[in-house]
C-alpha cells in the first residue's frame, strides 16, 4: 500500500504531507481546487512524463516523495533485483522523483538513481491509474484485445509474449527476404561489375609496395648516364693523377719526417693516416658503384609501362597498390555473397516459413486461452454491471479471425454490449452512455485488479456521468473493491465520498499575494460538513447536514454488514 505522499512546489501545493491506511480514500473539493494534483503527483511517481510547468512559480523544482510497504513476495521486489536496485524483501520501498525549471527530472528508488524507463517499469507493478479519458479506450475496439488480456493474465500473457518473439521473427525475416528479391536486379548489376574489376585487377598481378619500389628503380635507370658521370669525376678526385689520395700520402710522409724530431706530431700523423685509409675506402666504393651502373633502356620502359598501368588503377580502386589488393578482397568478398545469394533467399524463406508457423501455433494457442478467458471475463462482467446498476446488461466478447497473422495475434476483438432485454448485441462504441461506459470500465477494471498484484488503484472522476442509484452502486463497488486493494477516487458524488474509508479535502486559498492549495485529512463532524456542501452547494442546510449525516451513518451501517460477511 501508498503509507505516505510528500509533495513540495508542485503546481500550487507548496508543501504536503499526505499519510494513507488501507481502504478507500477519497478527494474532494470545489471545482478548480486542484484535485488532481495528488494524482498528477502519483503519475510521476510511476514513470509518467514530467514537464517544468508543474513547477510551482518561484520554485527551482518540485519535489515528490513515496512511500509504499509492500508484502515480502511482492513480485516487484524481483525487478529491483534484475535492475540492481537495493531492496530488502517487505521492507518500505522509497521512490523520489524532482522536475527542475530547466525541465530536467531526476528519479530515485531507495536512493538509487533509475532512468524514466526504469521508473515506469517498477511503477506499473505499484500504481494503476485511471481516469476520464480512460473510459474512451472502451470506444476504441482495438484497445479491447489488451483489456482482455489483462484480465486472462498469468499463461496467456506468456503464450503472447511467445507469440511477440515468433511474429517480430516472422515480420523481421520477411521483411528481409523482400528486400533481397526488390534488390535482385542491382545484384545482378553489381555482380558483372565485380567480375569486371576482379578481373582487371587479378590480371593486373599487384605486390605489395611494388609501386614505391618501381618509382625508386624508375629513379636510378633514368638517370644511370648522369650517375655514372659523378661517380667517375668522384672517384678520379680521390684515386686519379694529382688526387686527393696522392696530395694526402705525402703529408703523411713529411709528418714522419717531422716525428722523427718531434714526436709530439704524432697524433695529429695518426689522424692523417686514419684520413687516408677512409678516403681510400670511399674510392673504392666509388669504383664499385660506377660499375654496377646499368644503362637499360628496355627495362626503363618496362617500367614506365607498368606504373602507367598501376597510375590507371589507383583512379579506380585505390591510393595505394595496398589499398588496390584491399579492395579486390573486399569485392571477392562481395561476389561471393552475391553468387550465393540464391543461398541467402532460400535460408531466408525457410526462415520466414518457419517463424511463420511458429506464429501461428502460438496465436492458435493464444485464441484458445483468449476465448476461454473471455467467457469468463463476460461472465464476470456481467456480474459487476448488476451490482453496478445495470443488471440487465448482456455482455460478450467477438472474435474475429484475421487472414494472416498481426501484432495480437491470430484475431481481433471487440467487446459487444445489449444494454436492454431483446436487442441484439451490438459494438460498445456505438450505443453506451458515457454513463454506461464509467460502469463497464470501473467493472473490467474492478475484476482486473484481482488478478493482478498492483497494491494501489487510482480513479480519477470515473463517476461523472452518472447520478441517482448508479452512483450509489459505483460507491460501493469502489468501497468492495478496496478490500483487496488500497483505492482512491477524486470524486464529485457524495454518494462516493460518503462510502470512503479516509476523506481528504482539497482546499485552494490564497495568502501574501500568492495562492496555495492544501490537503488535508477530514475528521468525523468535518466530513459530514463537506458531504452537505457537496449536497447542497454554498449554503449548507440544516436539512442537507441531516442528510449528510445520514448518509455518513448508512455508509457505515453497509461496511460494517460486509466485514460481518
């Protein structure tokens, strides 16, 4: 159950403080009072989308608070531990959500940061609201399949998750299979063009490098006749008549001469003599060199010839003779595919065939379950709309079938109504009243919340439209109902308030310049003042606080028969 609300700088509450029990709960208030603040703030609670208008003018954010004690098996408990939320089993669980000006939202559940989406997933298994606008799902029969759902739970919920995970198969395999036949003409287009450059560039023979090594030989023979010149004039410098080998043996000579007196000259004749054996060496690389100078006319064209062919390629295929290789492998890689692409459609239509027959062995089975399920949902029905004033209503669900498969399954579905003894059933969108509509979905919704585990359930004015004896009945369905589960109804209806276990009143006052809306829990002597305000309007009668009180004292009278029962 919700023990306790906190709401600060939302919309124009300033701060509340709000403590539940178990029970009915019931808001009241004059119009434009701010009602449905409370439930706006329980909204965001549950993962609801927050905006920066709900901030209250002036305020940096809104802040709520919740707390709910759940029992020990709680399957909640279970998602916080998948999620890696921190949670001891029946200990109270604490959700924080804040709404900044900027329109940021921050969320935390036990102090622990969760994401919108992790919100909203641990808030569909604590708070389950409905309101007006909720009542026009019903006239939508394509919202039908999921209420009837709902209510089958349990193993019809997982035959259609199975039957989700074979259909988004199917979908997914047929859909690609589409694609390679539509593309099948490109294919085949491609596929010449592969063979066309897999066979230039195959016979093309490319190495590795071999262009940077055709440039640098391209280099050498082009200027053999130049190399060789300098290489000769070098070598005649260092080895000819009047060289500089010859000019450099006799200054080795004469420092021997001056040693002979002076042997402090004798490093400076070892450096010398080094000098000459280094210079001796470089000529004869030099002599080497210029013999190994080729003059090749023939292969230079060979040459020219082939970086030609690679200068043609790399304005096709690549910068390189690398990136040239690179992508022959690529488009081999791809016209292997493309020559096994008769392959590929076969394994895709055995696909596409085998998820589809999956799909259907599922939504057989899902309209199985689904028709079992719904003879019992109309029967069930029909018993809330007895109790709810319309006991001569016929209810049924109508089945039917699809040619193939869709994203429900094998059918569709759509709830049927005959409001009055010996009319036909007929759609429920044609003929309900909105009257009749906020009975049918408080009954449907009544007997889905006993299958589900959602320990709080949330109306928001599922009464308007209705008056006299079906109000009374919807009052007390509500007050039936939150014996199982905790409820809360923002109502109009006296006859609902009267009925509630816990009263709280919304009041809107202003103060400072500034207005505020408060909420608080009402005594004994206070509810019947706000029941003969809501009776009777502004002024409260002596009469209409009578009645008040009367009806305070029947209400009880009922619940206090039923705890007997």
């Amino acid at each position: 159950m919700l023990q306790q609300c906190t709401i600060r700088n939302f919309a124009l509450i300033e701060e509340a403080r709000v403590e539940f029990a178990e029970g009915f709960h019931v808001l009241t208030g004059e119009t434009g009072a701010g009602k449905s603040i409370i439930i706006d703030a329980l909204s965001l609670i549950a993962g609801g989308r927050g905006s920066a208008e709900w901030v209250r003018h002036g305020a940096g954010k809104a802040e709520i608070e919740c707390v709910f004690s759940l029992p020990e098996n709680h399957p909640v408990y279970s998602l916080l531990e998948e999620l890696g939320i921190p949670a001891e089993r029946g200990d109270d669980l604490i959700i924080r959500r804040e709404l900044t000006v900027q329109g940021k939202s921050f969320s935390r559940v036990n102090g622990m940061s969760v994401n919108l989406a992790m919100l909203k997933a641990i808030g569909e298994w604590l708070v389950n609201i409905h309101g007006q606008h909720e009542h026009q799902s019903l006239l939508h029969p394509s919202r039908h399949i999921g209420l009837l759902d709902e209510f089958g739970g349990g193993e019809l919920l997982e035959v259609k998750r199975e039957y989700d995970h074979w259909y988004g198969r199917w979908t997914a395999a047929a859909r690609e299979l589409a694609e390679w036949e539509e593309n099948s003409r490109k294919q085949l287009q491609m596929a010449d063009l592969y063979r066309f450059q897999i066979k230039e560039l195959t016979e093309a023979d490319l190495k590795p490098d071999e262009d940077e090594e055709l440039e640098a030989e391209k280099r050498l023979l082009a200027h053999a006749e130049k190399l060789a010149m300098n290489a000769n004039e070098a070598y005649d410098s260092l080895y000819g008549g009047r060289a500089a080998l010859e000019l450099v043996d006799r200054a080795v000579q004469r420092l021997q001469e001056i040693i002979r007196f002076d042997p402090t000259m004798a490093p400076l004749l070892e450096q010398v003599q080094e000098a000459y054996f280094q210079l001796e060496d470089a000529a004869f690389q030099l002599r080497d060199y210029r013999e190994r100078i080729e003059f090749q006319p023939d292969r230079l064209e060979r040459i020219e010839r082939r970086l030609d062919l690679l200068h043609g390629l790399r304005r096709k295929y690549g910068q390189t003779v690398r990136e040239m290789m690179e992508y022959l492998e690529k488009i081999r890689a791809e016209m292997s595919a493309l020559e096994h692409s008769d392959e590929k459609l076969e394994q895709l239509r055995k696909e596409a065939e085998e998820a589809r027959r999956r799909a259907l062995e599922c939504g057989a089975e899902l309209g199985r379950r689904r028709r079992a399920a719904a003879d019992r949902l109309a029967g069930r029905i029909m018993e809330a709309l007895k109790e709810l004033q319309m006991e001569k209503t016929v209810f049924s669900v109508e089945f039917r079938a699809l040619k193939e498969p869709g994203t429900n399954g094998l059918d569709e579905v759509e709830f049927m109504i005959s409001p009055n003894p010996g009319e036909p059933l007929k759609p429920l969108h044609r003929i309900a009243s909105g009257g009749e509509l906020s009975r049918i979905m408080l009954a449907v919704k009544s007997i889905v919340a006993e299958n589900e585990r959602i320990p709080v359930l949330v109306f928001d004015e599922v009464d308007t439209g209705v008056s006299g004896r079906a109000a009374q009945a919807i009052a007390e369905k509500l007050a039936r109902l939150a014996r199982k589960v905790q409820v809360f109804s923002v109502t109009h209806l006296p006859q609902v308030a009267c009925m509630a276990d816990v009263h709280f009143l919304v009041d809107k006052r202003s103060a400072g310049g500034r207005t505020f809306t408060e909420v608080r829990p009402l005594g004994p002597g206070e509810r019947e003042t706000e029941l003969a305000r809501m009776l009777g309007g502004v002024e409260i009668t002596d009469t209409t606080a009578l009645h008040a009180k009367e009806m305070l004292a029947l209400a009880a009278e009922k619940k206090e028969a039923w705890r007997d029962n």
